[in-house]
C-alpha cells in the first residue's frame, strides 16, 4: 500500500523538505491509496482516458458494453423512471461505469470534453472504465469526532497544551501572501510544478491524493454509499436528467449562485488562489464568482438557534469561518452554510459544516512551496458519514507580480425554455419566463415539472422549508 500523509508530504524528498507525519488528534492521518497509484496517470480515471477525464472508453462506445461486461436491461441512459430502479442504483452498470464527471459531460456541454453519446440518443451512451474506482475508505474522515465543532474544540484543547493558539503579531505573521494553483491549474501528470518563478518539477508519485470531489475518480455507487438515502435520490436526480432528459441546471447556466463545495469541485473552484494574511484575518479569494472567504479569529460561535452563526442566523452561500493559529498551521471551523449542489458533486444540506487544516510546505532551502490544505465534511442530513478531501496550493508568487485580478460578474443569456432545458434568449428580445424561488431546489422543481410528470416520486423525507 502507499500512504499519502496529510500534513506531512514525507515523500517529495528532495523537493520539499521532509515532515514527519503530525501526531495529532485531528489532523493529518494518513491517506492510504492502491499499490501502483501515481498521481494522476490516464489509467486510473474512471469515465476517462483522452483528452483529460471526461471521454469515456473508447472500446465501449455507441452504447455497447466493454467485453465481459453483461448490460442491464435498463439503466440510467434508458430508463423512463429512475425513481422505481432505486435496486439498481448501487449497481455501477445502471451508469455504465462512468464516473460522475463523465457522466455530467457525456453530452458534450464542456469545452474540454468531448461528448459520449451519438445522434442525440441516451442509449448510445459509451460506457466507462467497470475495474476502476477510488476506495470509500480513501474518502471517508479517520477521525473519530461527528461533528465539526467537537473536531474543532479536539483540535484548539490540543492546541492549548503546548502553550497555543499562538497570537500572531503583523511580524511574527507566517508570510503566505500571494498566488497558489492547485493541480488543474498547473497541469495533472508528470511535470507538475510547484513553488514561485517556475518552482521545481514535483513528480506525479508525490502529488495530492485524488481529488474524489471533482467526480472523476470514482464510480457513481461509491458516491452513492456516502450519502443518506434522500439524498442518494437527490443525486441520482440529478444525473437521471443530465444524460437521459438534457436537461442540465449548472447554476453557471442560470446566473445561480455557486455554493460553498464549488470551491471543491472542478475548474470553478479556486484554482487559481489568492491569499493576504493580516493580524486578525486570513483572506482567500479565488474561484467563480469571486469566491471569497474571511477566517475570523478571536470570534467564537452564536450557537443558540438553528446552527452555529456569527451574524444574522440565516444561511450564506459559503458560510462563516473562524480559527487559530497553531504555529504557522491555520485551523479553521465553518458553519451558517446555504445548502446547495454543484454539478458532478453531490447536493449538499444547510446542516453542512467543515474543519480545515492550512498547513505550510517547504523545500529544502527553506521557500515556501505551498499550503496543504486538508478538509474534513460534516453533514449529518446529506452524509451517512463525514468524508474528507486533501489538496495542495503550490506557490505561484508574490501578489505584486500576479495579474490583475478582474470582477466577475454574470450576465444571464439562458433561461428555462418551454421545454423546461436552457434556452439562449438573444440581446434585445422580449421573454417569458417563470421565477422559481432560490431557495427550494429551483433545479428539482424544474426537473419535476417538466420531465417526472409520468414518474412514481416519492413523497419528499424532509420539507422544503430549509430554515428548519
């Protein structure tokens, strides 16, 4: 087996200085991975081998199964009512092996990945990759707490009996400010770089573990095992309507918000990252729609009402943070967050909350190389479990020579057509359109009205008031 050791990266060698593993009651344990993985080599993606992760298996397309494969009688791509093969939902053929990202791309809707189906019919959907996968035990958290605040309290006890949280000053500051990427920015596979002005070339062996989040890893019931049965609906949803009804809602499409896992999930999260340390607050600011996030310090949580807040107790889009500082590791705790879904990942509850760890890496002479940054989710409504994600910040370099960075604002063009999909609605026309209210899953609503009409819904398990 290969460890990839969060917190500790011991296996970059010469590139970054060594770090032994971090004895810790809630951070950085180790991730343990298949003998033989690499990084990010083509054959261990799941829906995907050219020109990235989104095609799928070029022996199996035009529907057919790949050889030693039996087909179901009917699966996702064929099917007239998802709902009533929740039996074959754990199967990975009701999704012909494709990964989640693959299946969100199937119809060709990113630039970057070409489509899997013919002659705009589902059942000729190509299939993925059946003999891979990346372990549930890989993606769900080591660690013992429930919940984020008893992680959180675990971590800051911890803290406080070797003399912390350590009260920074502006000259005692650990100096981050500048620009990161992570691995989609600077290219999976070999050659990737890291560290500013070029950096040095790190090899894939050494790289962050899969980023599972993204969808491109795993196979559809490994997601499905994580999450409770509503919301194993939820996702199956979904992707019913992205690759049989194409009807896809990426809240991009709509001018929608993004919501807090976007930061997470594809080439709309921070990719590109920006960070200013200052006394008293940790900005980051990277992603689609200026995604910007304050660490508060010396705050602690309002926890009377309906989740822990900081100010008005009413969800937002990427929530509330607070933290400490241990040393030059950043501990941080968020809650108030807007339940919501991000395309490929899974929906997610306003019961979400996460810990983070931002843990510095160096090379050898001493330069910063970058952040770790480790994430542990905590969402009793949506996850049977909390999971955990491991990513890596490379330094780019110092703010003063980054490029401009530019307001992103979104001026809608699409909206929900008579047959309920996207339509492109030209400069200067008049349109009719229906408003849908943000905050109760516009994009089932419209999935509802528009394609189940003849299906066997379930009564909802919760109500759609997400205030309670």
């Amino acid at each position: 087996m290969v460890l990839f050791v969060a917190g500790a990266f011991a296996n970059w060698g010469t590139h970054v200085s060594a770090q032994q593993p971090q004895k810790s009651v809630g951070r950085g344990w180790p991730v343990t991975m298949a003998t033989g993985y690499t990084g990010y080599p083509e054959d261990s993606l799941v829906g995907a081998v050219t020109p990235w992760y989104y095609t799928t298996n070029p022996t199996a397309t035009g529907g057919k199964a790949p050889a030693g494969v039996q087909p179901l009688p009917r699966d996702i791509f064929t099917s007239k009512d998802f709902y009533v093969d929740r039996d074959l939902w754990m199967d990975k053929r009701y999704y012909r092996c494709n990964s989640p990202i693959a299946l969100d791309s199937s119809w060709g809707d990113y630039s970057s990945g070409p489509k899997s189906i013919d002659n705009s019919d589902p059942a000729t959907a190509a299939w993925g990759h059946c003999e891979r996968d990346y372990a549930r035990d890989s993606i769900v958290s080591p660690y013992p707490f429930k919940t984020a605040q008893a992680h959180y309290d675990a971590l800051l006890a911890e803290t406080r009996s070797h003399g912390g949280p350590t009260n920074h000053t502006k000259a005692t500051l650990p100096d981050w400010n500048g620009r990161y990427s992570t691995g989609l920015s600077l290219g999976f596979g070999r050659g990737r770089r890291a560290g500013g002005g070029g950096g040095t070339a790190v090899p894939p062996e050494y790289a962050e573990p899969p980023q599972w989040i993204m969808g491109w890893a795993t196979q559809m019931p490994t997601m499905l095992s994580l999450l409770t049965p509503e919301y194993q609906k939820r996702y199956v949803q979904q992707m019913y309507h992205k690759v049989n009804s194409n009807a896809a809602q990426f809240s991009g499409m709509f001018c929608r918000p993004e919501g807090l896992l976007r930061w997470w999930s594809g080439p709309g999260g921070p990719n590109t990252l920006d960070v200013m340390v200052v006394p008293g607050r940790v900005q980051f600011l990277g992603g689609t729609e200026n995604a910007m996030r304050h660490v508060q310090f010396d705050r602690s949580f309002d926890l009377k009402g309906s989740g822990p807040h900081l100010g008005t107790d009413a969800p937002s889009w990427l929530g509330e943070t607070i933290g400490f500082w241990d040393g030059d590791t950043l501990i941080t705790w968020t809650a108030n967050v807007q339940g919501w879904f991000t395309h490929a990942s899974w929906e997610y509850s306003n019961r979400m909350q996460l810990v983070e760890i931002w843990s510095p890496r160096k090379f050898a002479d001493g330069r910063l190389a970058g952040i770790e940054h480790e994430t542990i989710f905590y969402d009793p409504e949506a996850l049977t479990q909390p999971v955990r994600a491991i990513r890596f910040f490379a330094r780019r370099g110092d703010l003063k020579d980054a490029p401009v960075f530019h307001l992103d604002h979104c001026n809608q063009t699409i909206f929900v057509g008579k047959d309920g999909r996207g339509t492109r609605a030209a400069n200067g026309t008049t349109i009719q359109y229906k408003v849908y209210d943000l905050y109760d899953r516009p994009w089932a609503r419209i999935w509802e009205e528009y394609f189940e009409k003849d299906m066997q819904r379930p009564k909802e398990a919760d109500p759609a008031d997400i205030f309670k």
